[in-house]
C-alpha cells in the first residue's frame, strides 16, 4: 500500500517472506472515487475503477497472487463512505482479509468523512461491526495513530469491541521519523484484538523496535516499495 500494489508486484515480493499481502487501496463509492480523481489531478497515482468494474478487477488479482502463493493472506484496502460497498467486497472468493481504510489524509477524502476522518464519525462502531457481521473474510481496519483531536486507545478500544480481528495501526508521529514506539506499547498493553505495526521498518534496528513493542505483526510499505529493505524478514 505504498502506490504500487498490483498482483504483479506482490507476486515478486511475496517471496521475501512475507505472509500477507496488501492490494488496493481501492475507492469503492460514487464519493470516494470522485475524490480519488481530484487527487490524481493534482499528480498521485490512486486506483479508479469505474464501480462496476472494481469488484471483477480484485477478484482477478486475489486469484493471480493466489495461483503463486497459495498459502498467503491477500487483503485488499478500501475506502467508502458506507459500509456496503465494503461488504459486496469482502464476499470475494479466496480474498482473505478485508481492510477498511481509516487512514487516508488526503483532504479530498477526509472531506467526505472517509479515510483517517472515519475516527472522527459517531457511527465508527456500527460501521466496522456491519462489514464484520456480513462478510466471509477477516476484517482488518487500518487507522492512523496521533490524529488531531483523537484518543488513539480510545479508537483501539472500540475497533476491538467491534469485532475486527485486525487493528492494523501506521503509528506515525508529526515531526518524527520513527513509528510510536510507546504509543504501540501501550495499545498492546491494552488490547486484546491482534496488533499490526506499521511505520518506518526500514532497517532491523527498527523491525526489532517494532517487535518489542508487543505488536503481533508489523507491515511494510516505503522501503518495500523503494527495493531497499535492508534485511530479511523471514528472520521474524
Ligand atoms: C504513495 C503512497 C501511497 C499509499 N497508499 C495507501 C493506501 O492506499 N492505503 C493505505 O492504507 N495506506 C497507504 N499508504 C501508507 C502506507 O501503507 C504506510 O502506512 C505508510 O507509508 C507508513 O509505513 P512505511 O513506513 O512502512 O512506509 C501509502 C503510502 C504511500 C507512500
């Protein structure tokens, strides 16, 4: 989930030792593809697939990486204002987990109350817990640590009362160039839903951090993307 997620691409990463792999993130709604081609007009590179065709495009991918590497997890991150759009997905055959993006900054999408701006909405514990309720597949929801105004345990608490089986959490810090490492000590102290770290494995020295912390996994997007990841995981 760092722009380039394509089976293509997993399919050659996989191999590294990975056992889950990400695609997406897609936009599942009339909303949130409007807003994912404002964000292409101003030069990021987001996936848009006309609504019709999203759902035949995953379930293409999920069965190349899954031809490959039969015994991997294959996720798949969306973003949607509603949790329906979601549920039709995570009915994907063979599609493992489904992850619902409260992640995203990008101002056209928190301003249709998606992306990381899914922390703020009064209807966050409904919304998770009617994609868990209706879907075949694990449910993983990826959120942002430290956002303005929000109690990061607070939201651990609820994501796990909700019944998701992953809380998938990018501990970014504003103005630091490592993960949270205490804010993720904390929430593994706390929880008992599985913990998957991200942000800033880049070199052993902080895979070792991330392990520390207590985190039941952790996940990779910059340094894989890049072709630097400087050690190798199946050590983990
Ligand atoms: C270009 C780019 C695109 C990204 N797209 C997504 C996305 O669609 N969904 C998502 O949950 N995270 C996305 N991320 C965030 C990464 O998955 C990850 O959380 C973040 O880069 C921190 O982890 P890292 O230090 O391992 O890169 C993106 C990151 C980058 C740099």
């Amino acid at each position: 989930m760092a722009g380039i997620t394509d089976a293509t691409f997993l399919n050659k990463v996989i191999p590294f030792g990975f056992d889950v792999a990400t695609l997406g993130g897609y936009s599942l709604d009339s909303p949130s593809i409007e807003a994912s081609k404002k964000i292409i007009e101003r030069g990021r590179k987001e996936f848009v697939f006309p609504l019709d065709e999203t759902y035949n495009h995953i379930e293409k991918e999920v069965t190349s990486i899954k031809n490959v590497h039969r015994n991997v997890k294959v996720s798949a991150n969306v973003r949607a204002t509603t949790p329906q759009p979601i549920i039709e997905l995570g009915n994907i055959e063979n599609l493992d987990i489904i992850e619902i993006n409260c992640h995203c900054r990008q101002e056209e999408i928190t301003n249709i109350g998606c992306g990381q701006e899914m922390l703020r909405r009064d209807d966050l514990m409904d919304f998770i817990s009617q994609v868990v309720d209706n879907v075949n597949c694990e449910v993983s929801v990826k959120i942002r640590a430290n956002v303005d105004g929000v109690d990061t345990l607070k939201i651990a608490n609820l994501i796990e009362d909700s019944g998701a089986d992953y809380l998938h959490i990018d501990a970014m810090k504003k103005g630091v160039f490592e993960a949270d490492w205490k804010l993720l000590e904390k929430i593994c102290n706390n929880v008992n839903i599985k913990v998957i770290g991200n942000n800033s494995v880049n070199s052993l020295g902080n895979a070792e951090k991330m392990i520390a912390t207590g985190v039941d996994g952790f996940s990779i997007a910059r340094s894989v993307i890049s072709g630097n990841l400087a050690f190798n995981i199946t050590n983990f």
